[in-house]
C-alpha cells in the first residue's frame, strides 16, 4: 500500500460510562484517553496518516484538551455521524478530500477507546493487508461459550470464536465500496460491512489487554495495564 491513514472513531457519548464527559476525554493516567490511542499509532513504525472522528460539538473541547496537555502530534479532525456506520461513511469521503483516488491506500478503524493496542500488532496488522485487502485484530476466546436457540443453549467450540477489537484495516478501493452500501442492523463493525461485498476477512492475532473502555471499572484496568 502506498499510503496508509487511521480514521480512530470518538465520536461516541459513552452513556454506559456514568459520567457527563465521554469516555474517549477521561484521564487515564493523567491524560484524555484519546490521547493514548493517537500516541501508539504514532509511535507504530506504519506511522499512517492520523484522522480522529469527533462530536462537532466536542471540537473546542477537544482543542483546549491539546492546549492544557501540551499535545502536539499532528492530526486532521472530522465529524462523526449519528450512527458508527454513519461516521466511518464521513471519514471515508474526509480521506477521499485528501486523496481522491483511495485504490492502493490502506485504511484502518480504530476505536478511540481502545489506547492499548500494541504498535507491533499495528504495524503486523497495516503488512498484512498489503496481501489480503481486509485485516481485523482479534483473540481467541478462553471462555466456554454457549449460543442460545430460544429456550435451550448448546456448547460450541471455543477454539473456533474469535473476539473482535479494532484497528480493522481495508485496502481504501475495497473500503470505499463497502460503504456505498445501504446500512443493516447486521454491520456490528467494518469488517461486517465488507464482508457483505463476499470479501473474506483475516484476523491478526491480538491482545487481552487492548480492551475498549466502555464501564467505569475498565478505565481501573486499563491503569493496570499501563503498568506492566
């Protein structure tokens, strides 16, 4: 891939995060966790082109952040939408502004609530797309699982479940044509929406500890995590 960009979705309220401030803005380990997110994907050695989809309301907020934590690392803003799908569609055609012709780019999501990720698991994530065109990070799972049918529920193998995180990451052509599509209930992340277009999807192996802050009690574990 010729140029590589990371649109990190923080366009979210974080209603389950009992707090008025969205969970992307908190503090882990005294600074916006957003920060965090944006700080590994520079320091992968990938470094893709850094876009942060953000609340147009939450703009300002976002530039005093910068100001009162002395964040420097370049990066463009765009607006998100009133669904993901919505915002991922707007930061598609962001990219598209800057480079019209997305064919040969590679293009990762990001959750801006995950500032875990690994920079070797970006980096191994951004080369393998340059042979498959659609990469996700994923781990397997290590608990039982069970799938309900009505009343009953039937074990199945745990070795064939894979738990989804993010970044998922798409060659830009490929990406751009998922999104012309039509949102369905049925696209639960990106690689859900590419899948629709019959493209098949790799997984990269990835982390336990690269969780996304959704509860209170995950910004405590993240802060765990920093530590080791």
């Amino acid at each position: 891939m010729d140029q590589n960009f990371v649109l990190i979705v923080a366009a979210g309220k974080g209603s389950r995060m009992q707090s008025n401030l969205p969970k992307q803005y908190l503090l882990l380990e005294n600074k916006p966790v957003l920060m965090h997110t944006i700080e590994k994907f520079y320091a992968s050695e990938t470094k893709p082109q850094l876009i942060i989809a953000i609340d147009s309301e939450m703009e300002d907020f976002w530039k005093s952040l910068c100001e009162q934590y002395h964040f420097t690392i370049p990066h463009s803003i765009t607006y998100g939408g009133q669904t993901r799908f919505q915002t991922v569609e707007k930061g598609i055609a962001f990219i598209k502004n800057m480079r019209p012709d997305l064919s040969g780019s590679a293009i990762a999501i990001h959750d801006g609530a995950r500032p875990l990720i690994h920079t070797t698991t970006i980096d191994l994530a951004f080369e393998k797309v340059k042979t498959s065109n659609a990469v996700i990070v994923a781990r397997s799972s290590t608990d039982s699982v069970r799938v309900s049918t009505g009343t009953n529920t039937q074990a199945i193998d745990r070795n064939q479940i894979w738990l989804v995180q993010t970044p998922q990451i798409f060659e830009g052509g490929l990406l751009e044509r998922a999104y012309k599509q039509e949102e369905e209930p049925t696209f639960t992340d990106d690689a859900s929406v590419v899948e629709k277009l019959g493209h098949a999807i790799e997984i990269v192996m990835g982390d336990y500890r690269n969780i996304k802050i959704t509860y209170p009690e995950d910004l405590e574990i993240a802060e765990i995590y920093l530590k080791m």
